[in-house]
C-alpha cells in the first residue's frame, strides 16, 4: 500500500530523507505508522495489533497534557469500507472495551482509520460509528497522511490541532490539513 503511494507519487526518488526512512520501515516489517506518531507527532504511543487472544487496534496513543488516549486501525485496502465485521470491532472490541488493552484511564480522545484509499460512502459509516460510540472519528488515505507528515515538517501542529483534524467524523481531505 504505502510502497505503491510512494512509486506513483514520488517516482524518481525525490522524497525527504523522513519519508525514505518511513518507506524503509515499512519494509522492514517495523511499524512505521507508531514511529511517525512518536517521532513526527510526539506522542506516546504503543504498537499493539492483535495481542495474543485480545482483539486491540494497530496502535494506542496517549496525550498527557489534555488527558485522552486514541485508537489508530492501519488498513492494507485501496477503497476500505467499514462493513460490519469491522465496524463491530471498533465499537464494541476497540472502544467499549478500550481498557482490555490499555491500562491508561483517559477517555477516547478519537480513533480514526489509515488506508489506501476509502469507498465514496466512508464519512457516513465513519459518523454511523461516532453517533453508536459517543467517539468522534475519521479516515486518512495514505496519501493525505503523507502530506500531514511533510506539513508538520514544515509548521509543528499542535496536539490541539492534530485532534480537530482528525476528529473531523469524516474523511480528512488535503483542505482539512
């Protein structure tokens, strides 16, 4: 998924050595999306995946300052569509059941999904979840998490400002960066 993003996109090479050192993780099995939110975003955040018999997101992060904690779910989809298996799993295993995998006692600041590419009918399962969970959500593509990634290089976001984007109970969009 993020290697064919990058082949398209940046064809001759011509990325940051950031996005080279993302691409390379990626490859190396290592999880690259939890380093980008440690390293780029400074957050806390705990690589989980499926933990033994526990059904848990891709990754845990935790903000101390404002007191809240959100779930990341990777997808490996070009059009992802939250059917009902999965929309199962992020309300009733990820969120309700938040404290199955996580010892930190803040609330769910938001979760939001990174994928290839979304179905046109995304923001409306995304808001189907956040109206059932009380949780607000969204989706990324791959391609807009990159550019997230490259604008942060360039003018820090604040935790502030990376939780109103990504809380948006929708697709984020290169206009909502």
């Amino acid at each position: 998924m993020i290697e064919k993003y990058l082949q398209k996109n940046y064809p001759n090479g011509s990325i940051g050595a950031f996005m080279a050192s993302y691409f390379e993780m990626a490859f190396k099995g290592k999880d690259a999306t939890t380093e980008i939110f440690i390293s780029v975003f400074k957050y806390k955040a705990q690589h989980l995946g499926q933990t033994g018999s526990k059904s848990a997101p891709d990754i845990l992060l935790i903000f101390d300052e404002d007191g809240y904690q959100s779930i990341i779910d990777n997808k490996a989809y070009s059009e992802y569509s939250i059917n009902g298996d999965h929309h199962n799993r992020m309300v009733h295993n990820y969120i309700r059941n938040i404290k199955n995998y996580s010892s930190c006692k803040y609330p769910i600041g938001y979760f939001s999904y990174i994928a290839g590419g979304f179905i046109k009918s995304i923001d409306k399962q995304i808001q189907t979840i956040a109206n059932e969970s009380g949780v607000n959500g969204s989706g990324i593509t791959v391609g807009n998490f990159i550019k997230l990634i490259e604008r942060n290089q360039i003018k820090p976001f604040s935790h502030k400002e990376l939780r109103k984007i990504f809380d948006l109970n929708k697709q984020i969009l290169l206009e909502d960066i």
